[in-house]
C-alpha cells in the first residue's frame, strides 16, 4: 500500500489541515483576545506544530517513493525561501516562545 493511501495518513493529513484552517480563522482575531486567551491560542498553535513535525518525520522515514518526493519538494520550496523544514519549525517555535512571553509580560 502506498504512504498516501493508508487510512491513518489522510486522517491525519485531514485533521491537521482543519486544524490550521481554524486556527488561523481564529488567530485574525488574536489581538482582540484577553491574556488567557492568547495562552490557550498559542498552546494549541504549538500542538498543531508538534503534530505536524511529526506528521513530516513519517514522510522522511517512509521507503514510499511518493512520501520522499513530497519531503524533496518542501525542502526545494522552502531552499527557495534560504531555509530548510528544520530552520521552519525552529523558527515557528521561536515566534510561539515570543508570542507566549508577551501575553505573560
């Protein structure tokens, strides 16, 4: 069976897409939302990031020639940006660290 056909990749292909849609929905009104909401915001931006790390080691460590194909071309998109999958989640991270500090603060 190929990577994209199992049941259990789309699901969660499925639920991290909706996931991100409504968070972003949710996230244009980011400044309007109290401290406690900007917590909860940001916790479930980090999670969704966590999940979705995840999501793309199962591609990297995948013998499917589909799944490495997709790795190859989110690394040549993002090389076109100078930055790898890595220095993305890194930088993600970062962002939620700052994001997380300044609702503390």
């Amino acid at each position: 069976m190929s990577f994209f056909e199992s049941e259990i990749v789309q699901q969660e292909s499925k639920r991290l897409f909706e996931d991100y849609q409504q968070l972003m929905h949710l996230g244009s009104d980011y400044g309007k939302f109290d401290r406690e909401g900007k917590k909860l915001f940001i916790a479930q931006m980090e999670a969704l990031m966590e999940r979705y790390r995840i999501f793309m080691k199962r591609f990297e460590l995948s013998d499917d020639f589909q799944a490495r194909m997709t790795v190859e071309q989110l690394r040549t998109q993002l090389g076109q940006m100078g930055i790898t999958p890595d220095q993305m989640f890194d930088q993600a991270k970062r962002t939620l660290e700052q994001m997380h500090r300044q609702a503390s603060g």
